[in-house]
C-alpha cells in the first residue's frame, strides 16, 4: 500500500511538473512578443511609401523580401521542396492600354474624343466598344415603395446611362462596403435593364481635387489567378435552366463602374457643368434630380485591356515541432501581406488590412522559436488576399505537407482596431468545436479576456464575411479554421488605414491569443476532429466535390 501511495504521489508531481513546464514555456514565448516591435514593423510595413502593396507591384515585392529576410535571420526555417522561403503564385495582369481607350462624344457638330486617365477611368476587366444613345437615370435608384423611383419609364436597352456619384439622402455607408463598391447594386439594376455603359459623374468634393492636378481616375494594373480551383468558388446558387438562358441572351456590361469627370458629363448632357452641380445640390436637399433622355447625342466606348504574367510571392516558413511524431502534423497560422494600392494619389497603406497581421506573424514565430509546440507550426504571409485570396488558394492547392496533416488554419486578417476588449471569432465553431474551445481556454486563462462575437460566421450573412478572407481555401478542404478580426472600420479599404490609427495594445493581446492558441492545439494529444458538419469528416480534396461544405446550414 505504502510503495502504492508513492507511486501516485510520483506520478501525480510528474504530470503537475509537465503542466508547469508547459505553463513556463507559454509564458516565455509570450515574453517575446512586445509592442515595440509590432510598432517597428509595422511603421515600416504600413507606410505610406510602399504605395498600398497592390498585387502584383514592385512596392509588394520590398515587402515580401523584408519579411523573408527576417524570417531567415530570425532562425525559421523554409518548407517549400525547393529550399526557398518564397512560393511563386502565377497570375495574369491585367492593364488599362491608355491610347487605345478613349470616350467619344458626338453631337452631330463633330466629335470630341477623351482619353483614359484624363475625362474618365473605371475598374475595366475586358476590351470591346461599347456605344448608345444617352439616358440620364439621376442616382440610378428605383425604389417606388419609398418615394424614390429615377427608372420610372425609362427604357434603357442599349443605352449609355449617365448616374451621379451621391448616396441617396438619409442612407449611411455600411461598414464592411467600401465606397468604391457602393454603386455595385445599383450597376446590376441597369445591366439587368438592358444598359450597354453606365457612367457616373464623380462629385463635386472629388471634382475639386481636380484642380490642383489630382488623377481621380488613377489606373493600378491588378493581378487575377484565374479560376483554376474548385476551392477558389465562394458562391454555390444553382441557376434554373431558364433562367441561365435569359442571362446568356443579356447584354453583358464589360466593367462594374466608370467614372467620367463633370466636364465631359456637361458636354454629353449638354448642359453647363454649374448645372451639374446644382444637381448634386438637390441631392443634398433630398430632392430627386428628374431623369430624361437625352436627344442628338451618342457615345462610343473603346476599351483595350492589356494582358501579362505575373509571380508576386507567398512567404513559407515552418518552426519544426518537438515532438519526433506529431511535428509531422502541423498548425497553420496566416495573414495576408498585400492591400488595396492607389487611389486619387493617395495610399491605401493598409496598416490595419492587413499589415497588423504580417507583424503579428513576425512576433508569434519569434515566440514559437522561444519554446516549440509538439507539432511543426507554418507561418504563411499570403500574397493576394484583396484579388480574390489568390496566395491562399495557390498554397492549398500546391501545398509542401499532405492537407490531412493541417490540424488547423489560424488566420488574422485587420487585428488592431476598434473595441479593446472584443473580438470577432469567424468560423471557429463550423468544423471543429475542439478549435472554439480552445480559443476560449486560453482566452480564459490567459486573463486576456477578450469578448467574442460570432456573427459573422452566419452563412447567410448579407455581406458573406465568411468567404471573404485566407481562412476559407483551408475550410474547402476541411481544415477547422478561424479568421480572427478586428471588425469594419469606417476607413476600410480607404487612406484612412494608416499606423496612427492602430490600438497597439489591443494589436499585442491579439498576438499574443493567437500564439498561445497556436501552441495549445499544437500540444494535443489527437488532431482536432471534424465534430460539427456531418458532411465533413475527413480532411482532404475530396470535400471539393461538395458545392459548398456548408450547402445545407446555408438554407
């Protein structure tokens, strides 16, 4: 009996010494993360010089190799087969060819020609001529139900429809929308009318910056990965026969919006550009501006789209686990290195979107160094998240380690913003409760305490945050994933997003829950298992067979 007790008690202080041991190993590696160097990094990640890091750029490429210069000398290691810490993700670029892409104006007294980058720009995505006759549709809105109707008998089949850039009196910009997108609706309303072109004429505050030289129609040639993936669909509607051939008779409108300046929309209109003006006076005023035909003009559209390959680069590297069994499974924790570029000459600096996360990164693969987890741990810096998450799909599809070895993606995406003490958790709790639950544990016992809001893991949610971040490659295969997120700000993909305006502190406690979740699942004694969707099981491509792993929550 006596030999009995000391065998517990020796057994009961050698689990108590394994706990602490790997309680002090937590807390050294959380040691190292500190906000003076979050600061550091990202003071240089965000600035203002490096032009909004658009995919692909030379300024995306400076970032790119400080991070792999820093992983190398900060003793990671790469992962990729051919010994490097850059993963090459082909892209095709798409560039406006400026001589070739004019606007013609005809009165019936002669043309006038304008060229791109001069009267008018626009997110073009295809070259064609496009051309009609000219509809005035004021804000382009018709919503009769609540007094506001500027399509009332208007036909617009073929037409160049004229709208004005103004947001209908009383209407707030919601969160989550940038104002480059806030037309987007209103563009599918006068497609699905039968437009051919749909111009709106830039406001008087953008206007304005005209005048001391500002190119409000600035063009950043961007890089798309074409669809080459089953993973990369986010949208899963099954279109009814019918209707597929009514859409495939529809005139399809080449770009999402245009923009031409208030010059050329007097001169299309035939009015003076004081009237213009006054038009978005009457905005303000709540009046509606009357729409009208407009009579002995036509319009000539010209676009050529310029096509080249690119290969802006993914950052790889791996702290190899501690365990000589489980360092063959691995924790993947990711953030995106790329932003939004230029616009109207100034910087989308994208310090919170996403430099918060690349220097979160940085600081939790020190730590990791600090005191290694039983399984290995991959740091990703993604290229490409704002072009469609183009580096994240390139990685899974193309990954080093089998995907069924992925116990899970920790993902940060925009980390140091907002409310201090909450934070958005979005797809924790969709694969792997054992994810949720450990990012709860160790938010509990770490006493950083955060408050967690799930709503944006709702699959049904009007803006689809779910879909919209590198976490979502990794869900498509089934690997319990999470995006941790900051929330919406009202400088979201703006030049607002600057390091001035980033919480340091809530930056470092972010940090510092998502090294302490890295080492948590990192130390389990099984892989997290896929508890939630009966539909996945398995981790691997053949979930990709599914149109969505979600299809039946979505409903």
């Amino acid at each position: 009996m006596k030999k009995q007790q000391i065998y517990l008690q020796l057994t009961a202080l050698l689990i108590l010494f394994n706990v602490s041991q790997i309680s002090f190993s937590q807390s050294r590696g959380v040691k190292t993360i500190t906000e003076k160097e979050l600061r550091y990094h990202l003071e240089f990640i965000g600035a203002k010089e490096f032009r909004g890091r658009e995919t692909p750029s030379s300024e995306l490429s400076i970032a790119t190799l400080y991070i792999g210069n820093w992983a190398k000398n900060a003793g990671l290691k790469p992962i990729l087969k051919d010994g490097s810490f850059y993963q090459d993700v082909p892209v095709t670029v798409k560039t406006v060819f400026q001589p070739n892409t004019r606007l013609r104006v005809n009165r019936g007294t002669g043309e006038n020609v304008y060229y791109y980058g001069k009267g008018f720009g626009g997110n073009f995505s295809a070259s064609g001529s496009y051309s009609g006759s000219v509809v005035f549709a004021g804000l382009g809105i018709s919503d009769p139900d609540h007094g506001w109707d500027d399509l009332k008998d208007l036909d617009l089949t073929g037409k160049v429809v004229l709208i004005l850039d103004a947001m209908r009196p009383g209407s707030k910009q919601e969160l989550g929308i940038p104002l480059t997108g806030r037309f987007n609706s209103r563009v599918a309303v006068l497609r699905d009318r039968g437009a051919s072109v749909v111009f709106s004429i830039i406001s008087n505050e953008r206007e304005g910056k005209m005048v001391p030289g500002v190119n409000v129609f600035e063009n950043t040639p961007v890089g798309r990965l074409a669809t080459l993936y089953d993973s990369q669909r986010t949208r899963f509607t099954t279109v009814p026969a019918q209707s597929a051939s009514q859409a495939s008779e529809r005139r399809p409108l080449p770009f999402e919006k245009a923009e031409i300046s208030q010059a050329v929309a007097a001169e299309i209109l035939g009015i003076t550009r004081n009237e213009i003006g006054e038009m978005f006076s009457m905005i303000k005023q709540g009046k509606e501006v009357p729409s009208k035909v407009v009579p002995n003009v036509r319009v000539n559209l010209d676009v050529e789209i310029e096509l080249s390959d690119s290969s802006p680069r993914n950052v790889i590297a791996v702290v190899e686990g501690s365990d000589p069994i489980l360092k063959n499974e691995y924790i993947v924790v990711s953030g995106h290195i790329d932003a939004r570029g230029m616009t109207e000459g100034e910087p989308i600096a994208g310090a919170d979107d996403n430099g918060s996360a690349c220097v979160a990164l940085m600081e939790i693969a020190k730590a990791l160094l600090t005191e290694r987890p039983k399984r290995s741990v991959i740091l990703s810096w993604f290229t490409g998240e704002e072009q469609e998450m183009n580096g994240s799909q390139y990685f899974i599809n193309n990954c080093p380690v089998p995907v069924e070895k992925i116990s899970t993606c920790l993902n940060m995406d925009m980390i140091g913003r907002n409310t201090p003490d909450s934070l958005y958790l979005v797809g924790s709790d969709l694969l792997s409760s054992g994810l949720d639950a450990s990012i709860k544990k160790v938010n509990r016992n770490s006493g950083l305490n955060f408050g967690f809001d799930y709503r944006y893991s709702n699959l049904t949610h009007p803006q689809r945050v779910y879909f919209r971040s590198d976490h979502y490659p990794f869900v498509r295969f089934g690997i319990p994933s999470v995006w941790f997120f900051c929330g919406f700000t009202f400088d979201y993909h703006a030049p607002g997003d600057i390091p001035e305006h980033i919480d340091y502190t809530k930056l470092l406690r972010v940090t510092k829950l998502v090294y302490l979740t890295a080492f948590d699942t990192g130390n389990m004694t099984d892989i997290l298992k896929l508890d939630v969707n009966p539909a996945v099981t398995l981790r691997g491509k053949h979930n990709l067979t599914e149109s969505s792993l979600f299809q039946n929550k979505a409903k």
